[in-house]
C-alpha cells in the first residue's frame, strides 16, 4: 500500500537518499543534511499553524511504500514562490527594430529577467525512488499535492506554476548555462546548481545582467535549449499539462527549462473532484472501478491514497477497510476523491489564454 503523507522528522535519511539520486539534481532538493533538516521543521511549521493566506509557508510530503516500510519519494508545495525573496525566472519577449528610412523591420526574440512568477504558488522539488517511475506511484506523489490545495485553498494562490528540470547534454553540462551564465559566474552547472539550492536563486539573479538577453547572440545550442524540459522529465511534463497546466514565457534562469502555469480551478483534480461519505466494505465484496486518488480531510494528519472509485447507488465511496484505516476515517465521514485518469483529448479543457502563449 501507498500513502502520501506530511513529511517527519524521521524522514530525513530517506530525504537525503532521494535528493541524492534525483534526476537531474534539484536546485529545490539540494543532497545537504542541513538545509533538508530546515525543509522538514518548516514543513511540520506550516501543517501546524493557522493560515488564512499563502505565505512563506512549505509544505513537503513524502510517498511511503508501507509494505516495504520505505519512504520512496518527495514533493513540495511552496505556498507564494516569492514570500521570502523574488521567484526570478526569464521571461521570452519580442522586441521590434524597425527604420522607415533604410525599409527595415526586424523581430528580435529576447530574454528578460522577472519575477512575475513569485505571487503563483509553486509546485516543486519532486523525487521518486526510480523502481516506482512510470507506476500509478508516480501519478499520486504529483497529484496528491492538488488534493491537499482543494481542501485548504485559503493556504494558495490562485495561480498555480511548476519548473522543470531543463535540457542538459550527454556530459550533463547545460547549453544554455554555458551560453550566459558561465560568463558572469566562472564554475560550471553542476556546481552553481549545488550552491543554489543551499543557498538561494536570488544571488544568481543579483549578478547576472539585467538588460534583455538578445537571443540571436547565443549559441544555437542554447537557443535550442529554451523551454525545453529534461528527457526524464517528458512524460512528467505531459501529465501536468493534460491536467490543465498551460506552457508559458517563463524559464529557468539556470537551464531555461520550461515554467508552466495553471489556475487552480481550471485543472482536472480540481474540476473533477468530489466529496463523499465513506462506506466499509470488505475488499472482496468492492466492485470493480477506475482508480481514484482519495484524501482525507485531516491538515496535519493528511493522507492520499490509490484505490478503486467504488460508488454505491447513494454516492457513498466504498472503501475496504485497510484504506479506511490507511485514511483514519470512520463509516459516514467524508473524504475527497478524483479519478487517477486525467481526460482524453476530446474533454480537455485547453484552459485559458494568459495573455503569454
């Protein structure tokens, strides 16, 4: 059985483990015993106080394989991007050239430092036990984060943003890095990776320059390399943009891997879900149905599951009582739910135009 569930102090070698072999490593998930022991107590902070709107808080859970009594992965919400210090990204913008006496005009692609991504509720530091990778597992460690922000939405911004990891060569070096930032800072990818997620972006962004990056100046490797994701992170890019995520203008200042966004009421699990009492039944008597992320209503007891989206004819949700008993709900309580599929082409809701595509 898998669970999702708030991370705890006990969870720290498991952290390490997982930031140590994320792929590629995480600015957000940096493999440093002290900055994840800082992660965990402002997490449990968080779950425990009273919020009325997003702030400096972040929340990280963690996916527990309870047959093998492992913890085989991480994710984290960071309720405003930018509550402690400006959430940079660059953002793709079009400048126009034109002279009416030499006849010419000319559209010219650049970069330009923002951050308007810091107000969105950012969606991060994601990493799973590789065994678990391309399993249901890896659905619930992304999405169950969705069903804690439909329950405790005075916590998040209405605008919700991820980053991903962006393209690196076979030698694990950036194109794009090695295009711009390796001129204002002499060390290579790898390195200012580690030192970011130590220390923070932000004295990344205070060196770097601040006037457009012309596009054309770069090299077309890193021209290349623009919005474009990691290859391990293609389907993950995929899944979220079905459940409604919308690309953007906006890239890592780091790699320039793709920053998309979303409204929050707008995305599938938040469409599609659904309150309904519990009813027990034993797991043999369950129907057959379609999988179904299931959450309780509980802050810092929270949990998320996987199991069958089992509806009795008064819209009780069925559930056996080892989920029952994984969930800490009693007959008659009610529980969240959202179907584990996230709709086909033809019921896509293609979102909104943010006025950046």
């Amino acid at each position: 059985m898998l669970v999702v569930r708030p991370v705890r102090s006990a969870d720290l070698p498991a952290l390490e483990r997982l930031a140590g072999t994320a792929t590629p490593r995480l600015t957000n998930l940096p493999a440093h015993r002290d900055r994840l022991e800082e992660r965990i107590t402002r997490s449990r902070q968080a779950f425990g106080h009273e919020v009325e709107f997003p702030g400096d808080e972040h929340y990280t859970f963690v996916l527990e394989d309870l047959e093998r009594g492992e913890i085989v992965g991480t994710a984290t919400v960071r309720a405003q991007a930018g509550a402690r210090e400006a959430y940079y990204t660059y953002r793709q913008e079009t400048l126009i050239h034109a002279s009416q006496q030499l006849d010419v005009r000319r559209e010219v692609q650049t970069l330009a430092l923002s951050h308007e991504v810091s107000e969105a509720s950012l969606l991060c530091a994601l990493s799973l036990d590789p065994r678990y990778k391309g399993t249901s597992a890896e659905s619930l460690l992304r999405r169950a984060r969705l069903m804690f922000i439909a329950q405790y939405p005075e916590r998040f911004a209405d605008i919700l943003a991820m980053a991903f990891p962006g393209y690196l060569d076979d030698g694990g070096e950036s194109p794009f890095w090695n295009s711009v930032g390796r001129h204002f800072f002499v060390r290579d990818y790898q390195e200012i990776n580690y030192l970011a997620g130590v220390r923070s972006k932000s004295f990344i962004a205070e060196v770097m320059p601040q006037f457009p990056l012309y596009l054309a100046l770069l090299t077309p490797q890193a021209r290349a390399a623009i919005g474009r994701e990691h290859p391990d992170h293609e389907e993950a890019l995929a899944e979220m943009l079905a459940e409604g995520f919308l690309r953007s203008r906006h890239v890592d200042i780091f790699d320039a891997g793709p920053v998309i966004k979303g409204e929050r009421e707008r995305l599938a699990s938040f469409r599609r879900a659904a309150w309904h009492p519990v009813r027990i039944r034993p797991e043999h008597a369950l129907p057959d149905a379609e999988p179904a992320m299931v959450a309780n209503q509980q802050l810092a007891d929270f949990r998320c599951v996987v199991t069958r989206y089992a509806l009795s004819p008064t819209g009780q949700l069925m559930l056996s009582p080892e989920h029952a008993d994984l969930l800490g709900v009693e007959e008659g309580r009610a529980v969240l739910a959202a179907p584990l599929a996230l709709p086909g082409a033809e019921e896509h809701d293609p979102g909104y135009d943010e006025g950046e595509l």
